[in-house]
C-alpha cells in the first residue's frame, strides 16, 4: 500500500475506534442509570440531623372503655412516590402491614377518647402485588420484581432509614382529639405523638370514626412528609433520581372491646 492510501485509512480507523467508544460510553451509562433506578432507595441516604427536644403535651389520659386492635382486620398503608428527571426509570412504592396492635379507650365523650398504638417495623411489607392491585392504577403496577421488593425493603431496615434493629417499634399515642372543621359526624382530627427512630414528633390526622356498641372502626387518609418524622428522602445524581419528600398515609383500623377479648382472639383477628 502507498503513504498516500495508508494515511486515508487511518482517519477511518480513528473514526471508527471513536464511534466504538462513544457506543460503549453509551451503553455503561444506560447500565449505570438502570442499576440506581431498579430501586431509587438501595443507595445509603444519611439520616436527618438531630434536633433539640421540643416540649410537647402528655399523651392523653387513658378514660373509658377499652378496645382491642385487631391486626388482621386493619391495614396501613404508605405510598412512596418517585421523583427527579430520571424519575421514570424507578418505581413508586407501597409500604403496608397489617400488624398495627395497641388499644383505643373511647369514654362518654368520643373527643376525649385516647389510643397507644404500635408498628412492628420488621412487619412492614414493600410491594405487595396484592396491595399495588389494590389501588388500582397505572402509577402501582403489580409487576414489581421480587428482588426489587427485596432491596428496597432491606434498605428501609437498616440504620440509614427506620433502623429497625435498634428501634423495632413506631410508638403512636393520641395527644388530644378535636371536632373537625367539616363538622360531619365521626369526623375529628387527631394530634398524635409519633416515635419514629427514637425521636418524636407531633402530627395532626383527620380521622372518621364509626362506634359501635362493641367495635371501633378508624380511617383516614392524609398527606405526610418524611422530613417531619426526621426522616431524609432519598436522593442521588444531583436530584435527577430521588423520593419525594411527601408519602400519602391511609389506614383502617378495627378495634373491639376488650370484654370481648379472650386470649389471644382479638390479636389473631379472629370472631
């Protein structure tokens, strides 16, 4: 081959080797941003700084009657939302139990009634396919890997998020009950001391009560902010894949009266 031929074959060749390169470059990136999104929340986010205790009123007197939670028959449920420019690449969530337990005390006046409450941490479940078909939309889709489930809930575990070892209950108990604005019957807003990790913080909740002679039954649904329970959302590549700060929180609870509890019956939901 001539100089003239051999130096035209090389500019090909570089050419060549860049497009090589730029495809390979392409192609770890797309791997790269895969691996983070399959769960947005695998990486270790750094928990909230600690704040100063703040003075807050005692839970509220235990008066009149009480009434047993029923875990089988009542349900939380936590959704978890994506956030970011890379959002479409990760998975909103759902974190759900059934396996709140404690007791409701409802005297004469529903508005002076109390509660003292708990979640078993190690009981939450993540992306239960029954739970996500529950809801009934696009944004929930019942496919979520089982190892996607996994990890996600592994890292909800450890001591970076709800560090379950160390704290393996969320405590929650009534600080004091008023009517709500609505004014519709059973409609009242609870002021609930929460423990979340150790630390405790104060949250209103709109909760619609229906009483029975032997049975309560409590629900509601509501907007919540991970920040307010010293909580830091998730977040890497400058913002572009992250949770969002605020959770939508819905539950139901079934309480029957103690009286009627025997044994272990009411904790095992049974009639």
């Amino acid at each position: 081959m001539n100089a003239g031929g051999t130096s035209a074959a090389l500019p090909a060749a570089r050419r060549r080797w860049a497009l090589g390169s730029e495809v390979r470059l392409a192609l770890g990136a797309i791997v790269l941003i895969a691996g983070l999104a399959g769960c947005v929340t695998r990486p270790t986010a750094s928990p909230a700084p600690e704040q100063a205790p703040v003075a807050r009123a005692a839970p509220s007197p235990h008066l009149g009657q009480p009434f047993e939670v029923l875990p089988r028959d009542s349900l939380l449920v936590v959704l978890v939302y994506r956030a970011g420019a890379l959002a479409a690449f990760g998975h909103d969530h759902i974190v759900a139990c059934r396996c709140i337990s404690g007791k409701l005390y409802v005297p004469g006046d529903p508005a002076q009634a109390s509660f003292d409450l708990r979640i078993p941490v190690g009981q939450l479940t993540v992306d239960d396919p029954t739970v996500r078909a529950a809801e009934h939309s696009a944004d929930f889709p019942a496919d979520v890997s089982q190892s996607a489930q996994q990890a996600v809930r592994h890292n909800m575990l450890t001591p970076a998020v709800l560090d379950a070892a160390q704290y393996p209950d969320i405590v929650l108990r009534a600080e004091g009950l008023r009517h709500a604005s609505s004014g519709k019957p059973g409609d009242i807003i609870a002021r609930v001391l929460i423990q979340v990790r150790g630390q405790s913080r104060s949250i209103a909740v709109p909760v619609h009560y229906d009483l029975r002679a032997d049975e309560v039954v409590a629900s509601g649904e509501f907007p919540l902010e991970q920040t307010a329970l010293g909580l830091t959302p998730f977040s890497t590549l400058g913002g572009a894949l992250s949770v969002r700060n605020s959770m939508t929180v819905r539950f139901r609870l079934v309480a029957r009266s103690s009286q009627l509890c025997t044994g272990r019956s009411c904790a095992r939901g049974a009639p």
